[in-house]
C-alpha cells in the first residue's frame, strides 16, 4: 500500500502559519500511512478489533494536531495536543501487542516513531505554554 509523502514540510522556515508547517503533523502523517501498511498484514480475525483500534489510534495523532488550530486558543490547543500524545501512547502500545502475539509487520518501527512522535508534542506543548504564561505575566 502506498503512501503519498508529498506533503512534506520542505524548507527551516520557523514561521508556523498552519497545523501543515508543524513536524508534529508530518510525522504523524507519515506514522499513519506506516500504521496502515502493517495493519493491513494482519489476521483478518483482527480486522475488527487491532486493525480498526490501530488505525483509529494513528489518524487520531494528526487530526488533533490539526482539530484545534482554527479556534486560536492555546489552552484549548495544548488539550488536543495531550489527546493526541495519549494517542501515540495508545498506538505504541497496540503495536508492542502486535509484536507479542506474533503478526508479521514492521511493529518496532511503529512503536520508536509514536515514542518520537510523543517527544515532539512535549516539546510543542511545553512551548505553548511558556507563550502563553509570558502573556499573562
């Protein structure tokens, strides 16, 4: 299954005009479609139950990255971003399940990208909310 990485951020612009200039939001991206090429190797029994969990998990990351950025208001942005670290959590640890039970697939890859992934949005909520501390001082 391929995966269109076209959207990728090109450049070191540091101006961040749309959840689309975020790393956050590529990487999550990218984790989706390798989620999407392991998941689909799995057992077809697990075609409603580590499939769909899995794949929910991994599109959750950048669509909360994105879901929040049109209402301009960090507190309620830094909320979507800890829903989407919790997402990445949740996906790692679905994928080390895979890797436990067996099912052939790139699993490690999928649990040090969500770990990175995490990292990232640490990073980008503990920035938020400095800016947003310095604003009320």
């Amino acid at each position: 299954m391929p995966c269109d990485t076209s959207t990728q951020r090109v450049g070191s612009d540091p101006k961040v005009e749309s959840y689309r200039d975020l790393i956050a939001w590529h990487k999550a991206m990218d984790l989706v479609c390798l989620t999407y090429q392991n998941t689909a190797q799995l057992p077809t029994e697990e075609r409603f139950g580590l499939t769909t969990q899995m794949r929910g998990s991994a599109i959750s990351i950048p669509a909360n990255v994105a879901e929040d950025w049109g209402r301009h208001t960090t507190r309620d942005y830094i909320h979507f971003l800890h829903i989407a670290r919790g997402s990445a959590c949740e996906l790692g640890t679905e994928a080390q399940l895979c890797a436990r039970l067996g099912y052939p697939g790139d699993w490690s890859k999928i649990v040090t990208d969500s770990e990175e992934i995490g990292r990232i949005l640490n990073g980008l909520i503990r920035s938020l909310r400095k800016r947003d501390d310095s604003k009320h001082s």
